[in-house]
C-alpha cells in the first residue's frame, strides 16, 4: 500500500500523518525502516519537531541511522528524543548526561545565570538521573531488569568522579556532583533521598550512599561559594537521613558544630532570615540531636535567632520565655498578642505552665500596650478583666493610658470587647474622660454618647475642670437640668458675641462668627429637644433669653456706623426666629420685640428687616396650609366619589342557576323565596342559604354569608379563632337582595331598617379605603386645621396651643402626608 501512495506526494503526506496517533497510542509499533525514515523527513519538512520528538520516544528505532537520528535530535533541542536513542538504540547511559553537562556547566562555574535552553537541559538532567538510579527508562517505560544494576553502577560512577574526561588543569574535583549543586541543591539532594530508600538491602549501593554524602561534604562545607541557604539543604538532608532508624551514614559530629557556627555568625548580617530559616529547618529535620542545646541556645540568642529559641524553649515547655522571644523580634512583634491568647485559651497546658504565661504577659503589660494598644486592651478584656486597675497602674505614660483605655472603653475602636461581661468601675471610665479632656477635647461629646458606667456628678466636675461648657451642657440636659444647661450654653453664646463687638470692624477673620454660630446652632438644639416636654411658659424662658441675647450686640450698633458683621447677626437671628416660631406663638414675639425699651422709643427701623422677615414666614407658611388643605379636600372627595360609585354599582351573577340546588331561579318563582346575589358573582336561594345555615344575627338584622366562598376559606385555612374567622368571611362577602316577591316585615323592624345605616357592602368598601390610606385620618386632619383657622386665624403655627396636654397631629414625629393621586374609578 505505501509504495502505491508513494507514486503521490500529496497522498504520502496525508498517509504519513494518518500513522501519528496509531504510533502514539502503541497500536502500530513494527514499521519498516524506509517507511519510519520517510516519517520522520516527512515531519521535519513541516517544522513539526515535537510531534517527531514523541513520534521518536513510541519507535523502535534500532533500524534507522542512529548518529543521524542524534544529531537531529541535538541540532532541533529535542533532548528526550536524544537520551531515548542513546538508550534504546545503544544501550548507552552516560553519553546523554555527558552531553548535557557540557552545556550548563561552564556557565554554573563561572557564576553566570543559565539561559531558559539551559535551565531545561539542567531540569531534564536531573529528571533522566533519577530515572536511571530508580529503575525507570527515559522519557517513559522502564530499565530491563538485567540492565538496572549496571545502570545505577555507571550512574554512580558517573556522578562520583574526580574530574571529567576533557578536564583542564583548573577544574575542581567533582565536577559533576559540584554543577548539580549549584544548579539546584534541593532537587539534587531530593533526587538522592528518593535513591536512599533503595539503598536498605543492598551492600555496595549502601557504600556509594557514604562515598556520596562524603563527596557532598567535602564539596560543599570546604568552599566558600555556596550559600547559607545551600549549606543548610545539605545539611537538613543529612538529619533526616541519620534520624532514619535503619541509618547506616556516619557523619563526624563536629561539621554539624562548623555549620551552626557558620549560620550563627554574628559578624555576618547578610541573609539573616535565610541563615535562621535553614537553620529551623535542619532542627525540626532531627538535626536538633547532633548539637548541645545550651549551646545552641546561646548562639541562637547571640544572631537573634528568635524563632530558633522559641523552637528550643517550647521543646523544654517555658512557654513564658517565648513571649520575650516576640517582643524582641521586630518581624513578628504582633504574633505576642495570638500567641499568649492561644495558650492561656486553648486546653493542653498545665495550670503552672497557664500561670507563668499569665504572669510574664502582665509584667510586660506596658510593652504589650506601647505595641498595639487595641489588641493589649482585647487581650486584657479575655483574660485580664479583674486586674484593670493594676494595668492601669502600671502605664505610667498618660498617653498610652489614653490610648488603651480608649480601645478599651470606646466600642467605635473595633475592640471585640463584651462590656457587660468586662463590669468595669465607673472610676476607670471617669479616669478616661479625663484623659480625653486633656488629649480630644474635641471628641469628648459624641464619645459620652456611646459610653457607659460613668457618673454624672463626677462627670460633670471634670468637664468643668477643664471648661469644656458645651460638654458639661450635654451632661446637665442628661441629667435633667435642661435650665442650667441652656444657662451655660447661653453664657457661653453670649461671651463669644462680646468678643465680636469689642473686636469691631477691627478684624477680618470669619472664625469668630463661626464660633458664634456653631454655638447658637447648639443652643437652638437643645431647646428644640426639649421644647416638646416644656409648657408655654417654660418654653418662653429659654426661646426669649436666647432671642434677646442675637438681638443685643444689633442694639449697640448704631445706624451710621454699622458693625461689620451686622448682616450675619440679622440673618443668624432669623434662624432662631424660625426655630422658635414652632413652639411659641408669633404675637407674643411681636409682643416681646415690642415691648424692648429700645424699640418701645420709636427705634423699629432697625428690626425692620426681622419683622418682614417673619412675615414673609408666616405668609409661607399661611399659603403652604391653604395648598396643603386643598389638596386634602380634593383627595377625600375624590375618595368618596369613587367609594360612591363603587357601591351604586350593580351586581352580575355570574350564573342563572343557584350555586346549591343547582336550579334555577326563574323554575322557583312560585315560591316565597328571595334570590341573594353576592358581590363575587355567587347566586343563591335564601331557602338554600338557610338550610346550609349561611346566616348571621346581627343588631336585629339577618346577615347573609356565600356558602362556596366561606367553604373555600374554610378549607383552605383554619383559623384559631372561631369568633374572628366568621366575621372575616361575613365581612369579605357583599349581598344583594332583590326581592321577587315582598315578604311581610314586622313594624318595629321595619322602622329599624329604616334607618340610614351601611349595608355590609359599603362597609366592605369603607374598611378597603381605609387599608388603602393608612396613616393620619384625613378628617382629623380637616378638622384640626379649621380648629387652628378658626380659633387663631392669626396664629397658623401647630405649637401655638398652650399646655402640655394637648397633643397635635402636626407635633407627631411620625406624621407624613401621603399625597397621591385619587384612585381611578372602574367603568
């Protein structure tokens, strides 16, 4: 078949390409060797060198031209194809490793960094090593067994020699071993442990293992050109073979004794972390026997080796002295703080052990403090809550009392801290707002908000130490001194506007004014908080002295000579004008702003712009209740109009039949009966409805319930009350009774029935209006609005009603107006 194709390049190359993954997949493995060459030209043709490279590996290639089959393989980098030849072809071993040393060892000697084709070659090396010394062939399958012997033999030999073949007279001794060293020590020795484990029955294996680790030994501690890191691999490796139970290495104690000394050499600061690293790793490999601990203790100390002696000292369970281990280790400073958690918290450890933790952290409390005061303060609240004072005591800094009593207390800081649980004495609390007057006056009012267990009286003296008023002001309202707290404020406002008019038009500054206004904006505040609980005349003594007090420093300034901040005052007392206006009526503050002596003598041109300003207000306001009424009459017409309609409406049955007897109601005429008509469509006999016991006495009136409707409720959902379960299905069903015949009615009932009362229709109607505007009672709000308009047309204000009694709508803090557009009515 192939020599037909042949004849044709187009269907050879299809051909040659339709074999590659029967060859891959090992299904067709004999091939001839004219058809195996033309294969891999046909390939190689089409620059495809990997799919001829895993072509090459599937082969049995001992027919084709081998050196030829090489130097492709060299010249394209197709080194598994390469070994595999050397291998398969030749059963030759150590040429490919020869081959490939040649490459990246004079860079590795000369201290230049491989190339990525090198660092591939080294890989692949190391790869085909441990191959060859497990038994495996390369890149796949396995050695025969007759071959494993040998090949781990020459492999050996390989890797042990002296100097290579083409050595100069500069080479060092162990090549081989030396390059794979520096190539990737870790790797190396990993590829030698996983030999070892081989090496257990076997007499000479076991001499190439010593011969090896001598090598190694020789090559590695005897020069200077290899890291800490590389020296402790090496040395981490030999632990872990002599802690084995069946080890048969000896290796002299005293190059263990050079390798500490030369990682804990305090004259080298270079690669500290490193030295200390390789180090802890060739303890916690079993290298901790080979050395004296005191001894290894005090070099540990001596390199700041902190994690070598945390390691030695839980080994000997003095826990206590790890906690100087992190503190005196800047990297891992803040691990103190989980670490004394975990062994005070978690079981495990003696009750002394617990102890002398518990005793070595309170000792260096102010350090623990000093290093992160939020997790110090989280550690004291677990673990230390009956001994705050004492810490307390100890932090003879005040700022970082400050601080750690503020994470403490202050649950804004982020502190998981249970304040109930913690119970801590109001005096460490007062002790804090103390500190915080000295430190943030500033936050000293929104910080009382969220704390807790401090005394007022104490409180208020220490705020008064130090003069903060506007503090002392929340404390005394807290208490329920709202006069002496409005006092204060308003000394406080009034002082500040003294400063403004001796300073006069002298200074430019703004932040006077502002002072003056954050303080009248605060005063403003607290009578607002506190106008609601407060009567007429109460609420009198706070507004006037206040309004009084913005319209003093006006008084002083004369017409000709205005003072410079004139308009600010103006408008600021305009502010404290329409602030009093909702809780006092606005002609007794026409009448009080009259009855000034100043302004009595005929001086009202200068409270002329406050007096046009509080009746632009009232005008506001005037027209604002007039829209506002409007459109509340405007939305309960439209609501009753439709409800009108909704009830005027007709019924439509929507069958002709009764929904009981199933006949209908025309074929019952002749009879004294009643057709009822609900408002779901439902017909029925009153003969029908009272045999299934559909009715209800009501106030002398017989009610009427749909038997398919209350069925389906009923059905559908039980409730627990009987009583409210039945006036639910009477109340959701409408009736009609057209009558067709009249029936006789007694006097005294019928005068009953003609009353105007709602039918149960209408009633449906009325409560599904109501469900639909929830809120305020459109006509209490009619109501009480006429009731202000006609009682005071003059007076619009809903706090214009004097007495603590009485309680408008209006004043409620939850009343909204619930505008929306009127419901549209069904055709």
């Amino acid at each position: 078949m192939y020599d037909k194709l042949s004849e044709n390049s187009v269907a050879k190359g299809v051909f040659l390409e339709c074999l590659e993954p029967y060859i891959l997949s090992d299904k067709l493995v004999g091939i001839t060797p004219q058809v195996m060459k033309d294969l891999i030209v046909h390939f190689q043709d089409k620059k495809l060198m990997d799919s001829v490279e895993a072509l090459i590996v599937h082969m049995d290639i001992t027919s084709l031209d081998i050196q030829q089959v090489v130097l492709m393989c060299w010249e394209n980098r197709l080194y598994d194809a390469m070994i595999y030849v050397y291998n398969r072809g030749m059963n030759e071993f150590i040429s490919p490793m020869e081959k490939l040393f040649k490459v990246i060892a004079p860079p590795l000697n000369a201290g230049k960094t491989l190339t990525d084709e090198q660092v591939v070659m080294g890989n692949k090396l190391l790869v085909y090593i441990s191959c060859c010394l497990a038994g495996r062939a390369y890149p796949l399958g396995d050695i025969p067994e007759d071959l494993v012997p040998l090949v781990k033999n020459q492999v050996f030999e390989f890797l042990i020699r002296l100097h290579s073949v083409e050595a100069s007279s500069e080479e060092e001794v162990y090549p081989y071993v030396r390059t794979l060293l520096h190539f990737d020590t870790r790797e190396f020795l990993n590829v030698l442990a996983l030999t070892f484990e081989d090496f257990k029955n076997d007499k000479q294996a076991v001499e190439y293992q010593q011969r090896i680790v001598d090598i190694l030994l020789k090559v590695m501690v005897e020069n200077s050109d290899f890291t800490p890191s590389q020296v402790g691999c090496l040395f981490t490796f030999l632990a872990r073979q002599l802690a084995k139970p069946d080890n048969t290495l000896f290796v002299n104690r005293t190059l263990f004794d050079q390798v500490l000394e030369f990682l804990c050499s305090p004259d080298d600061d270079s690669r500290h972390s490193e030295r200390q690293q390789v180090l802890l790793e060739l303890l916690q490999a079993g290298g901790i026997v080979q050395f004296e601990e005191s001894r290894l203790i005090r070099m540990a100390e001596k390199a700041e080796f902190y994690q070598i002696c945390e390691f030695m000292y839980e080994r000997a369970h003095q826990y206590d002295k790890i906690i100087d281990c992190y503190l005196h280790d800047p990297l891992r400073e803040e691990d103190v703080f989980n670490y004394i958690h975990n062994i005070l918290s978690i079981p495990g450890h003696s009750a002394e052990e617990k102890q002398s933790v518990w005793q070595k952290a309170m000792d260096h409390m102010e350090e623990l403090v000093s290093l992160k005061p939020c997790k110090a303060a989280e550690l004291v609240a677990t673990h230390f809550s009956g001994q705050i004072e004492v810490v307390i005591g100890q932090l003879q800094n005040q700022v970082l009392l400050f601080k750690f009593l503020r994470s403490l207390l202050d649950p804004r800081e982020g502190v998981h801290v249970n304040q109930e649980l913690l119970q801590i004495p109001p005096s460490v609390t007062e002790r804090f707002i103390e500190l915080l007057c000295q430190f943030s006056p500033d936050q000293v009012t929104e910080t009382l908000q969220v704390l807790e267990c401090y005394r007022l009286e104490e409180t208020i003296q220490i705020t008064q130490k130090y003069q903060l008023h506007e503090v002392t002001a929340y404390l005394l309202e807290k208490k329920g001194d709202v006069h002496g707290a409005f006092l204060l404020l308003l000394e406080r406002l009034q002082s500040r506007l003294q400063e403004i008019t001796r300073q006069g038009g002298n200074t430019t500054e703004a932040f006077p004014l502002k002072a003056v206004e954050d303080t009248m904006v605060e005063t403003i505040a607290l009578c607002q908080r506190n106008s609601q609980n407060l009567n007429q005349q109460q609420r009198e003594a706070l507004w006037f002295p206040l309004l009084e007090a913005m319209m003093a420093p006006q008084k002083l300034s004369s017409s000709a000579a205005p003072h410079r901040h004139c308009e600010a005052l103006k408008s600021l007392t305009m502010q404290v004008l329409n602030s009093m206006a909702a809780f006092i009526a606005l002609p007794s503050i026409l009448q009080r702003i009259l009855q000034d002596p100043i302004y009595g003598k005929g001086k009202l041109g200068e409270i002329q712009g406050l007096i046009l300003g509080m009746l632009d207000t009232f005008n506001y306001e005037q027209t604002l209740l007039e829209t506002t009424t409007s459109l509340l009459n405007q939305d309960l017409h439209w609501s009753l109009c439709n409800l009108r309609a909704s009830v005027s409406r007709g019924l439509n049955p929507k069958q002709d039949y009764c929904s009981i007897c199933l006949q209908q109601y025309k074929r019952r005429q002749e009879m004294a009966d009643e057709i009822i008509v609900f408002s779901c469509g439902h017909l029925y006999h009153s003969f029908c409805l009272q045999s299934k016991e559909c009715t209800l006495e009501t106030e002398g009136q017989t009610r009427w319930i749909c038997y398919k409707c209350s069925s389906s409720s009923k059905a559908g959902k039980l409730s627990e009350n009987p009583s409210e379960d039945k006036k639910g299905r009477v109340t959701s069903q409408a009736k009609a009774l057209p009558s067709y015949q009249q029936t006789k009615e007694d006097p005294a009932v019928r005068k009953a029935n003609s009353e105007p009362v709602l039918d149960p229709q209408q009633i449906q109607a009325f409560e599904q209006l109501c469900r639909l505007y929830r809120g305020s009672s459109r006509l209490a709000l009619l109501t009480e609005l006429s009731q202000n308009r006609s009682g005071d047309s003059c007076r619009p204000f809903a706090g214009s009603q004097s007495g603590p009694a009485f309680n408008s709508i209006f004043q409620n803090e939850n009343f909204q107006l619930q505008l929306a557009p009127p419901p549209v009515a069904e055709d």
